[in-house]
C-alpha cells in the first residue's frame, strides 16, 4: 500500500505554534501513524460521529489531531486541547 500524503492546513500550522516544542515532537511523531494507515482502528484513531463528511480524530496524550482524507492525501485541519476539541466538534 502506498504511503499517505499529509497536508497540514494554515489553521493547523498556528495551532502548532503555540504549543511547547515538547507536545510538538510527540504530535509530529504520532502523526507519522497516519501516513500509513489513517483509517480508525481501537481508541487513537475514532470517527466522528455526526459530521457531515469523514473526518477524524487522532488521539495524542491531552490534545487532538483532527483531519480528513481525500485521496491518498490526508489533510490535518486543527491540533487543540482536549477541552477545545470538545468545542470544535459542536461547532
């Protein structure tokens, strides 16, 4: 299988910036799992439910990665808190 491509949006880039290089490394080397398979699979990778289209969720220690695959692509929308993720679920 191909590996995937990921695209981090501007919105996701911010995100980054804002946190400790510390959370950055464990959100870099976490999001290196989807490359390779992206599809939900136990508790760190979960569907949401209720969207509209087939967006995700990935699991790192206290915040979240959100995203969506298009292709062999997978777009990184936001990184937030869990407290925020909560937030732009319901949003």
């Amino acid at each position: 299988m191909d590996e995937f491509q990921l695209i981090l949006s501007p919105k996701a880039v911010r995100d980054l910036d804002r946190f400790s290089d510390s959370i950055c490394k464990k959100i870099a080397t976490s999001i290196k799992v989807l490359k390779e398979n992206p599809f939900p699979r136990g508790k760190l990778i979960r569907k949401i439910k209720g969207s509209k289209s087939d967006f995700y969720r990935l699991r790192v220690d206290k915040y979240r990665v959100f995203y969506f695959i298009e292709g062999n692509k997978v777009v990184i929308l936001r990184f937030l808190s869990k407290k925020d993720a909560k937030r732009f679920i319901r949003d």
